[in-house]
C-alpha cells in the first residue's frame, strides 16, 4: 500500500493469476471470541457433528484423542485448530485491483498507477484456500467482514495511518 501511496508500482511475482484466501482481521477477532466463549457443549455437539460420529465411537474418539498431550478431559478444555479465512480466493491480481481503487478514493492520480509483473518466485503455491468448515461447525464461525469490506477497511486506516508507516518498510510504527 506504501507503494501505492506514494504513486509507485508494486511488483507482482507471475502473471497475478495466483490467488490466496485473505480474512479481515474482524473475523479473526471474532472466531477467537468464538474459540473463548463457545459452551463446552455446542464444542462437544460441534465435534460430534463434524467428525460424524455415534456416541459411542465419539467417546471412543475423546479417548483417543485426548491423550497424554491434549487438554480436553472430558472437562470444559479442549485442544482443536482451526483454519480462520474468508473461505474465498482472491487473485493477486485483483487484490492489487482492489488495493489501487480503495486508495484511489482518497487520491486519484493513484488509479494511474500499474502493476509490474516480475517471475514467478521458486516453490509458490498457485493457489491456497483455506477449509473454514470445522470452525463453522464447532465454532458456528462465519465471517463477518467479506473479502471486499475487508480491503477497503483496511485500505482506509492504512492511509489515514500512512505517516506512522516507515518509508523503509511497510510495516507500521507507532508515534510516540
């Protein structure tokens, strides 16, 4: 965004056809709210559901499952992970797309500016989506904030933040 900012290109490594699942950090906040203060039954009746289990082959399951180095005990802790996104790709692409047209709002000679396509780097995964299924299940997550809210919003505090960003680096710093 710095880049952008400042009327210059941001290189894009390929063709900007890869895509990512990006998620608004509200839905990040929201689905650890969830993991914190999600009752340990709707957790166990989620688990249930998910892992498409009986009973009894579900006590079977907690058995196994809680071993020496998980914490659920039948109790109201529980070891689970969960993939948190939006459950949607954006191409790189577009995400610069979306980037320049959210900043161009508040400063149109950015809407000028163009991308520049660099090689693919070595190893990069095309594309990568994240499953949200579990943590809908168990957690009853669902993004709050889609893909779209998430980078205007962003873009928004960005640029209204942009004198606390280095021009070394893209990294915010706080004033103090």
């Amino acid at each position: 965004m710095k880049k952008l900012i400042d009327h210059e290109s941001s290189v894009i490594n390929g063709d900007g056809s890869y895509s990512r699942d990006f998620t608004y950090i509200d839905n990040v906040v929201q689905a650890n709210e969830k993991a914190l203060f999600t009752p340990a039954e709707q957790i166990r009746k989620g688990q249930k559901e998910y892992y498409n289990l009986e009973l009894e082959e579900y006590k079977y399951f907690l058995q196994k499952k809680n071993g020496a180095n998980r914490f659920d005990t039948g109790g109201d802790n529980f070891s689970e992970v969960f993939n948190i996104a939006y459950g949607a790709n954006t191409t790189l692409l577009e995400l610069f797309h979306a980037l320049r047209e959210n900043l161009a709002k508040y400063d149109a000679a950015i809407a000028e500016v163009q991308p520049e396509f660099g090689p693919p780097r070595v190893g990069d995964i095309p594309h990568s989506q994240a499953s949200i299924i579990k943590a809908k299940i168990i957690l009853r997550y669902h993004p709050s904030s889609n893909t779209e809210e998430g980078f205007a919003r962003a873009t928004e505090w960005y640029y209204s933040n942009s004198s606390m960003v280095s021009s070394e680096s893209e990294a915010p710093r706080i004033s103090t």
